[in-house]
C-alpha cells in the first residue's frame, strides 16, 4: 500500500457524497498492489474506504479453511459501510485487491456523529446496504433453488470479456460454492454440449443464447443478444 495526493477529481468525488466539507486533514488516497488486502477479516477497520478505481473482490473465511467469495468484482461505492452503521470494532470480510486499487479512506470512527449528519451521504449509504442486502437475498436463493450448471452458466456469462471466460477457477469454485473436481466436470460437460470451447486464453462462447436460457430463472438482469 502507498500513499497518494489527495486530488481536486477526489474532493469533487466527496462531494457527489454530500461531504464537501469533510475535514481535509482526516482524508486519505491509498493504492493498493493487485492481492493486497484492503481489509482484513476480523481485524480494525481505520475508517471508511471509497473505492475510486480497480476492482476487488469480497470473501469470508471459514473456521475449518474454506473460503467463499462474495462478491467479485467490486469497482465502486463504499468498502466498510456496515461495519460504519454497526459501530463494529472488527471488519466482518476481507476484501483484496485483484487489480490496481485507489480508495479514499475517511475515518470514520473519529467522524461518526459528522457523517451521521449528512442526509446525502446517508441516503447513499442505505442505498449501498440496500444492494448488499439484495445480492445476498439473490445468492441465497440461487444456492437453495438451482442447480450448479445453472449457477456456472450464469457466472460465466456474468465475467467472460469479450466472449472468453477465463477466470481462476479455485477462486470460481469458492464463489459458486462447489468443489474444484465438480467445477471441473461441469465446463468439461458444458464443452462437450458445444456451449463451449476450451481454447489457451480460456474458455470461448459458443452458444451465449442458450447458456442464458439455462440462467435465465435466477439471472433475469442478463441481456441476451
């Protein structure tokens, strides 16, 4: 992590916040390495972060190892809003860096009652909580309900980059809550039904249509072609 000038661009960033008048003495700009903890699972949180640009990802761990990730792609918004609300003395989630990260970091702690006063910034952190909610609501529901194809279809459709799906697959595993052997068997079978193709940068899109139809139930935001 290194420390970075606190610029105009961010002020004005604050102030689409309602924190115009933030102390300026009490805001940082921080960089963080692609793999480097922002936050770490049940340890202090300094404050509260806004990422500004990079994307990261949110996991828990488990007390026996195993980790879920639940979120992937975080690339803005707040970073430690609940545990702001909650007046929680430890982070609930650890979130790392999969890119290049800059936050600013207000802290919060010695600014409660000052945040608590904005009425914008507020209004922005319910409505981030409100998404949160909704995702977990979502996951849930996807976990109960449907299969694992079903939930590997739409993660790929969700993060393949110009039609190649070419995410870690530990870390896919982690995130769809299924062993790595399973995960492994069911792109094996989705190449096999010519919904994909392995290729060396990953696996290509074939039949993006189709794999939408086996998502389609749980995935009603995608936008099929």
């Amino acid at each position: 992590m290194k420390k970075l000038l606190v610029t105009e661009e961010h002020f004005q960033l604050l102030a689409s916040y309602g924190l115009e008048d933030y102390p300026k003495n009490e805001i940082q700009c921080l960089c963080f390495s692609p793999q480097e903890q922002i936050a770490s699972q049940g340890h202090p949180l300094p404050g509260l972060y806004i990422l500004t640009e990079g994307q990261a990802k949110v996991c828990n761990f488990a007390s026996n190892g195993k980790t879920i990730i639940l979120s992937y792609y975080l690339s803005s918004g707040f970073i430690g809003e609940v545990e702001m609300m909650e007046n929680s003395a430890e982070v609930h989630s650890t979130v790392m860096a999969i890119s290049q990260c800059t936050c600013l970091l207000l802290t919060a702690k010695h600014n409660q009652a000052f945040l608590e006063a904005h009425p914008l910034f507020l209004y922005r952190v319910s409505m981030s909580l409100a998404i949160l909610c909704q995702q977990s609501n979502r996951f849930t529901i996807a976990a109960s309900l449907f299969t694992a194809e079903q939930r590997l279809c739409a993660y790929i459709l969700q993060t393949a980059e110009n039609g190649i799906f070419c995410k870690v697959l530990t870390e896919v595993s982690a995130c769809l809550g299924m062993s790595y052997r399973h995960l492994f068997r069911l792109l094996d079978k989705l190449c096999k039904e010519g919904y994909l193709e392995k290729t060396k940068k990953g696996y290509r899109l074939l039949k993006e249509k189709e794999m939408a139809k086996k998502a389609d139930l749980w995935l009603p935001d995608f936008q099929k072609h």
